[in-house]
C-alpha cells in the first residue's frame, strides 16, 4: 500500500476548504427568511450554476489554459470573486439581490473547484483517490457540526452559514497561493505501479457511470428533500452527520484496500435497507437506522464514482473537464430530483415508495455492471507486466491470468507466436470473421490499442 504523499495533504487542505464553503453556502439558503418561498427555485439555479461552473472552467483548462500556473492563478481569482460574493450575502436581505449574487458567487466557487479537482485530484494516485475525498467532505462535515446544532437550536442563522464559507473561500485563496500548492501544481504525480490499460478510451465504462451515477443521484435527492436531518430531532441529526462523515472515509479506505467495485457493490444493500424508511416512516429509531444506511450506501457509491471519472480523465485527452463533469453530474440530477419529490409529495406515501423503489430497482443491475466493468479494469491493470519487467514476465503464460475465455486466451496466445488471423482460422478450424471478432474482444478486455501493442506488452515468442 502505497504512503500518503504531500501531494495526498495538499488536496486534503484544498478539499476540506472547498467542501466547507460549497455546503456552508448552500446551506445559508434554508434559513434565508426572504427566500422560505421560493427554497428549491434557488436550490436547482445552485445546482445549475455549479454544474456549469465546474464544466466551464474544466474545458477552459484543457482547451485554453495549458500553463499549470495560470490555471492555478484562475483558481485564485475565481476564489476571490466567490469570496467577494459569499461575504455580501451577509449583508443582504433582499431575495431580488441575494438570488443574483448567490448565483454569481456559486458559479465562481465552483469554478475554483473544477481547477483543483484536474490540477490536484487528478494526478493523485488511484489507490488514494477516493480516501482524499472522503476525508475532505468527513473533515467539513465534522468542522461545521456545531454550527449545525446551533442553527437547529435557533442560536444562529443563515448569516453564520455565509460567513463560514467566506471565511473558507478566503482560506482557499490564500492556500492557492501558497508555494506548496504551487509546487504540487507543477509536478504532475504519476501512479508508482505502471498502467498500460487505456481506462480513457473504455466509452463504455463512461457512459454506464453516468446512467449509474444519474439513477443513484436522484435517488438520494429525493430521500434528502423528504427526510433530510431537519426532520428528525437535534441527536438524531447528530447521528445521521456523524454517519455522514464516517461511511464517506470508510469508502475512501475500502477503494484503497479492495478497489472501487467493492465499495459500489456494498453501497447497494444499504441502500436496499434505506428504501425501508419509505415504509415505516421517517421518525423514530426505525427512521434513524433507515437514514443512517442511505447516508452509507450513498457516500459508498458517490465518493468513488467521482474518484473513477478522474481515473477516466486521467487516461484521456480532458483530464479538468471530465474529473470536472463526474463532480458534476451530481448538482445537474438533483435538478431533475427536485419535481420528482414534489410529485411523491402529491401522490402521498404509498405512491412515493413505489416511485422510489423504482428507482432502486433500476439502480441495482446499472451497479452491478459498473462492478463486473470495474473488475475487470482492475484484473487487467493488474495482471499487465511492465514494458520495463524482464522477459522471464514478459511471456506469453501472462495471459492465463487475464479475464478473458479460454478461446480468446488460445488465440491471444498464437497472435504472441506472429500468426495472422488466416492462419488461426486454418489451425483452429474457425472463420476467419469469428477469429477477429475475438482479436476485437481481446483488445477491449485488455484496454490494448493493437496486435502489435499487444505483443509489445507481453513479449512475443517464437515457437
């Protein structure tokens, strides 16, 4: 297992900063007296400005900034700006001005974040990736508890949520600044164990993360908007936060130990005990328990799909813009969350639980292909020798350990031996069409751009 680097540090810091501001400041909207009305229009423009934000500021790094310095200075900036915002809020009572500047000020925020996440997350090693960002969103929980108590307990209000995220963002900024962040700017990380598997070109993976990640997302959206903690009392909130923060650095720690399919897969039974709530009601121990495993199964789920669309950055051509999207996609659904859980509202309880079992029901299969997509991706890193290993593992009898079919490792085997697809039709008695469908399959199952690249990564031999 791999130590945790300054690197690892350096996006904790920027992490726990952005998180406190983003919860910090999106929280301020419950408690805005002017805006009590109108709570969840503000919420999906929040949303939707930050999605933007991210993307935006992610395809202007990758296609525009190309210096790690400018892009570090932008960072800077747009936290000074969003800092500029967020302290204004403070002073304002007005929805017809808060709304405008709130937004202004998220897009900024979030701009700054899609920075971080391609010039820090990204290049952190993949083992790592998940647990900085558990740690990051557990720390900020932890940090702002007590503000959360004194909210509940009437002794604070929005005003506290705002100055706690200008007083982060500006703590930001002065740490995007600093030299150490600088220098991890510049020195790009690269993983200690090699990784031939191009997880970048694999569309498929992408695509089903996003379908997986829309169905979860929305899923939790809801449950949030009807049972989050503010219906619960002060200790049972208490709970569900400390819940919160501790399944978000247990996801971090079982990626690092077993990979992020594991953490997915287990993220679907507490979610399964989750949808129970729908049925015995939000209140009393059952409600808590309930809770308690959706905040599980979702920071089991969420943590580690954001850390697979960096790794899916990484290997590409848009490293800011898709680690940027993968944070994302979660803000962009919950706007579609929102009229789903005024429909459950309409249809009262029993035809809320039917729209949300639904949903999980959907989920489950799109989970269960992320983990056998995810597997394998793994068993292929894995068991792929280095160009730089010797020729004694550079052999062919590598191939038994990749998760490929018994015909398509026979005929991997003969590619290594220099024959051509006409003269394993001819040995193997198979159709020439059938034996490059399976040259098609093997090269998509090792993450492998050719026949020669193949032959590169395992040695060809002679007999």
């Amino acid at each position: 297992m791999m130590r945790l680097n300054r690197h690892f540090w350096i996006y904790l810091l920027c992490g726990t900063l952005f998180f406190i501001w983003q919860t910090s400041n999106s929280l301020a909207i419950y408690y805005m007296p002017a805006l009590t009305n109108i709570v969840y229009s503000v919420f999906a423009a929040h949303y939707v400005a930050g999605g933007i934000g991210l993307v935006a500021v992610g395809l202007l790094c990758d296609k525009v900034i190309r210096s790690d310095k400018s892009r570090r200075l932008l960072a800077a900036a747009l936290a000074a700006l969003s800092f500029v915002c967020v302290l204004s809020l403070c002073f304002i009572d007005n929805a017809a001005l808060y709304i405008p500047v709130f937004v202004i000020g998220t897009f900024l925020g979030f701009g700054v974040n899609g920075v971080i996440l391609g010039g820090l997350f990204v290049s952190l090693p993949q083992a790592h990736k998940a647990l900085g960002f558990g740690l990051a969103f557990a720390i900020n929980v932890l940090l702002r508890l007590p503000i959360d108590l004194a909210i509940a307990n009437g002794t604070a209000n929005n005003v506290t949520y705002s100055a706690f995220a200008a007083a982060a963002m500006l703590l930001l900024f002065a740490a995007l600044l600093a030299k150490p962040v600088a220098l991890c700017f510049s020195i790009h990380i690269e993983e200690f164990d090699h990784e031939p598997m191009k997880i970048g070109k694999d569309s498929g993976l992408m695509w089903i993360a996003v379908a997986c990640g829309t169905v979860v997302y929305i899923s939790f959206g809801i449950f949030d908007r009807l049972a989050s903690a503010a219906h619960f009392q002060i200790n049972s909130a208490l709970v569900l936060r400390l819940t919160q923060s501790l399944s978000a650095v247990a996801a971090g720690l079982i990626c690092m130990r077993f990979g992020y399919y594991s953490s997915f897969i287990s993220s679907v039974s507490f979610l399964g005990i989750g949808t129970l709530a729908y049925l015995f009601g939000w209140n009393g121990t059952i409600g808590v328990v309930c809770g308690c495993a959706t905040f599980t199964g979702f920071s089991l789920f969420y943590h580690p799909l954001r850390s697979v669309f960096a790794e899916i950055g990484k290997h590409g051509k848009y490293p800011y813009t898709v680690a940027a999207f993968g944070f994302a996609l979660y803000f962009i659904t919950q706007v579609l969350g929102i009229p789903i859980a005024d429909l459950m509202d309409s249809v009262g309880r029993d035809g809320g639980t039917v729209i949300h079992v639904a949903l999980f029901m959907l989920s489950i299969p799109l989970i269960i292909l992320l983990f056998y997509k995810l597997r394998n991706a793994y068993t292929v890193r894995q068991v792929l020798p280095s160009p730089g290993a010797s020729e004694t593992v550079r052999r062919a009898d590598a191939v038994d350990a990749l998760p490929l079919t018994r015909r398509e490792k026979e005929i991997l085997r003969m590619i290594l031996r220099g024959k051509i697809s006409r003269e394993i039709s001819e040995t193997l008695f198979i159709a020439e069409s059938t034996i490059n469908w399976h040259v098609v399959n093997i090269l998509k199952k090792t993450g492998i751009d050719s026949r020669a690249e193949l032959k590169n990564v395992f040695g060809a031999t002679e007999h």
